[in-house]
C-alpha cells in the first residue's frame, strides 16, 4: 500500500475528504519525523514507538573489492513494534499457515 492508497482507505473509513485525509497525514508524519529528530520518542500505544538511538563507529568491507572501511557512528531512526501490531499481524500469519495445512490435508486425502 502506498500513501495514496492509505489516504483513500482513510478518507472512505472517516468520512473526511482526501484533502483532509492528506492534509492530517501528512502533519502527522511531519510531527513524528521532528519529533524524532530533536531526539523525544513518539509512542502510539498498540502500534509502537518510534526514537533515534546512536550507531558506533564500526569497521566494515567494501561487499566488492573486499577494501576494509571504517563505517563512522550516526545517528539513526528506529521503529519498535507495539504488542496489538505485532499480535495482529502473527494472527494473520498463523490463520494464513491453518488455511494451506487445511488444504494439504484435503488435497492428501
């Protein structure tokens, strides 16, 4: 799903405009990435958190000349996986798996 899909989704289960939907979007995930970027968390209880945590320097190879390099520290967005996110999605997962063992043993038979 890309954004444009997500703001049609949004704006049909809302009832506000794709304007709206846009406009809100858009201010949210500019509030989050600045947020983060001042070095605050934003956490959405059930969906995750997301924070800037500090990578060390570390030393690394070029994958095709083989060269060792030096990778310097930085400073990188994170995202952690909220319990309600992370149960829905292995539900799905695991009713996907019971369908196909449901139909492997239909097709054994």
């Amino acid at each position: 799903m890309n954004k444009t899909q997500l703001i049609d989704i949004v704006a049909k289960k809302s009832g506000m405009t794709k304007i709206e939907t846009e406009s809100l979007l858009t201010i949210t995930l500019e509030t989050i990435v600045d947020t983060v970027a001042k070095g605050d968390r934003v956490t959405l209880v059930g969906f995750g958190s997301f924070e800037a945590r500090e990578r060390k320097g570390r030393h690394g190879r070029n994958p095709r000349t083989g060269e060792k390099l030096y990778i310097p520290a930085a400073r990188i967005p994170t995202f952690s996986v909220g319990n309600f996110f992370k149960n829905k999605v292995s539900n799905e997962l695991n009713a996907h798996w019971i369908k196909v063992f449901i139909l492997i043993a239909e097709i054994k038979k």
